[in-house]
C-alpha cells in the first residue's frame, strides 16, 4: 500500500506546483497596477518592487493553494480513471478510501496550516505591503487619514465615514475612560487638523452625542448630546508608520478584540458601526472558510473525477474551474449574507 501511496502523491506534486505558479501569476497580474504605478510616477527601484511582489505572492497562497490543489487532485485522479488504473486497484480488492486517505489527510493538514498562516501570517505580509506604500507615499506626499476605517492612535480609536479635505462626517470616537472602558463619541459632521509641530490631531465635533457606561460592567449608557467638542489625539507613532489597519491587517485575536469594542461600548446601536460589526466577523469566518477550501474542494473533486474518467486535461480544468465558481459563488452568498447581519 505504501507504493501505491507514493505512486498517488507523486501523480500530485508536479501538477499542484505548476498550477500554482500559473495561478499566482494570474492572480499577481490583476493586482499588478498598484506596483505598476508606484513605479512609474513614483520612480521606486527594482529592489523594492521584488519585495512587494514577492510578498503579494505569498499573500495570495490563501486563494491559490486551495485551486491548485484539487485542479492537481483533479488531473491525477481523472488520469488514473481513465486508464483504468482506478478499476485495476479495485479488482485487487483495495478499497478507495485506503487508496485515497494520504490526499485527504495531506488536504486536512494544508487546511490546518492556512489557518495558522490567516491568523499569523498573512496579516502581516498584509501590513508589511501597506508599510512599503505607506512610505512611498510619506516621500511624495503628506500624511492623509483614511475613511470607512478604524484608525487607532494610543487609548483612542475612531472612525471616519467621509472625509472631504479637513472636513468629516458621522465620525465615531472611542474614548478610554479607565477600567478597560471606552465613551462613545458620534457626530454628524466637524473638522480634524493635524499640529505636526505637536504630534496631535485635534477634532472639531458638531451635533453629537456621548455614550458614557454608567459602571465597567454595566451594559447600560448614559447619553448626552452636545454641539460642539474637541478631542485631542498624540500622533507620536505616526512615524513608525501606518497609523491605521484594516480588517485584513489585524490577526484573529485583534479582531475578536475591535468586535468587542464596538459591542461593549454600545456601537451596535449605530448603524455605520454595526455595519463594522458584521464586517469583522464576516472576515473572521471567511479567513476559516477560505482555510478549509483545501479540504471541501478536494472531497468534492475525487468523485468528480472518478465519475467522468476523461484522459484529457481540458476537461478536467475546465471541471476544476466549475467547481471553484460554484464554491465562490457560494462563498460570496455566505459573505453577503453575513454582512447583512441574518445569521446575527
């Protein structure tokens, strides 16, 4: 058994790392035009260009592995069937889920390690590519703040909706006010000036409103609204960098935590940041699923394959690609869903 393993796993390995070398070049093609533009009218050197493609290479291995996996999973076993190699096993008396265990168990195992890589790794590669960006940009231009996004500077963190030059509008505001407890703060509109010379950023709130906790562990808030209020942020990290993270930037545990925030600090009330809410747990859940695609596309493509017994690799690509529309078809119904908040 341990030869027809072999044999099996050997059928494999050529095909995967062919389909993912093709795969991630496509994939890097698409996402080329930000590289491509820093390049052009930024005038980055090559050496820097190598390190963000190579890091963008390894950030799509989340989508690419999975794909190259069944389409080799898929080539392999279509090949096998078609020569009847399939049926010679059975006529020996082996049975198909001794013969194919080392591929389930190799899918399960690479499931495992995407997981890992969702949590620890690809975040930050994410922030390792933005940082390069970021400094591109820091070169050419000053610093700008980023909307729809949760930017954090020390104990605060607030978030923008619209920013229009130095004005902005339905701003979020979370305050510390010891404990482990955080005031929100919203306002339909105001104004945000940054005081390099001081390393703050000052904020001008118009028509709002405070969610003050009555106690750290009491759910309930006091509210009081106002017309006019300055917060008054440190910028002394700004130089280290990117000052902001999106969802994609933030690791399994920051995100649980910046949900909580939102929850614990009455946020789901308002609807931009309860529409946040649904945000980060749609990218928790989507990094586990996109984890398992390895382990589903693969149980999925054996059957396939054995069924049609086609030699020709067309059929069986084309087959592999039907698979994958589906399942991210699939996938895309989940995210909406999710981001609608029905399965809240």
């Amino acid at each position: 058994m341990k030869i027809i393993h072999k044999y099996l796993i050997k059928e494999i390995i050529a095909p995967f790392f062919l389909a993912l070398f093709v795969i991630t070049f496509i994939l890097l093609f698409v996402r080329i035009d930000r590289v491509a533009d820093s390049v052009i009218n930024k005038g980055v050197s090559l050496k820097v260009v190598l390190v963000i493609i190579g890091n963008l290479s390894l950030y799509l291995f989340h989508i690419t592995i999975p794909i190259a996996f069944m389409a080799a999973v898929m080539l392999a076993i279509g090949r096998m069937a078609s020569e009847n190699e399939i049926m010679a096993l059975r006529s020996l008396g082996v049975k198909m889920h001794t013969f194919l265990l080392p591929v389930i168990i190799i899918a399960l195992i690479m499931s495992f390690i995407l997981v890992y890589m969702q949590d620890k790794v690809f975040p930050q590669i994410e922030n390792r590519i933005e940082r390069i960006f970021y400094n591109i940009a820091r070169k050419s231009s000053a610093f700008t703040m980023k909307e729809k996004e949760f930017i954090e500077l020390g104990d605060y963190t607030f978030f923008v909706q619209k920013i229009k030059n130095n004005r902005i509008e339905d701003v979020t505001i979370y305050e510390p006010v010891g404990n482990n407890t955080h005031r929100m703060i919203t306002a339909k509109e105001g104004e945000y000036k940054i005081q390099k010379e001081n390393s703050k950023i000052i904020f001008y709130l118009k028509k709002g409103a405070f969610d003050e906790p009555k106690s750290p562990k009491d759910k309930t808030f006091y509210k009081i609204k106002f017309d006019i209020y300055i917060v008054r942020m440190p910028l002394n990290n700004m130089a280290k960098g990117p000052i902001s993270k999106s969802l994609s930037e933030l690791n399994f545990r920051e995100l649980l935590k910046r949900a909580a925030l939102i929850r614990e600090s009455g946020g789901l009330k308002k609807e931009t940041q309860r529409s946040e809410y649904y945000k980060i747990y749609n990218e928790f859940y989507k990094r586990i699923t996109f984890s398992f695609a390895v382990f589903i596309l693969t149980i999925i493509s054996i059957p396939v394959a054995i069924k049609i017994q086609r030699a020709e690799k067309s059929v069986n690509f084309a087959l592999a690609f039907a698979i994958i529309v589906l399942y991210y078809i699939l996938l895309g119904f989940g995210e909406a869903i999710t981001l609608k908040g029905f399965i809240f």
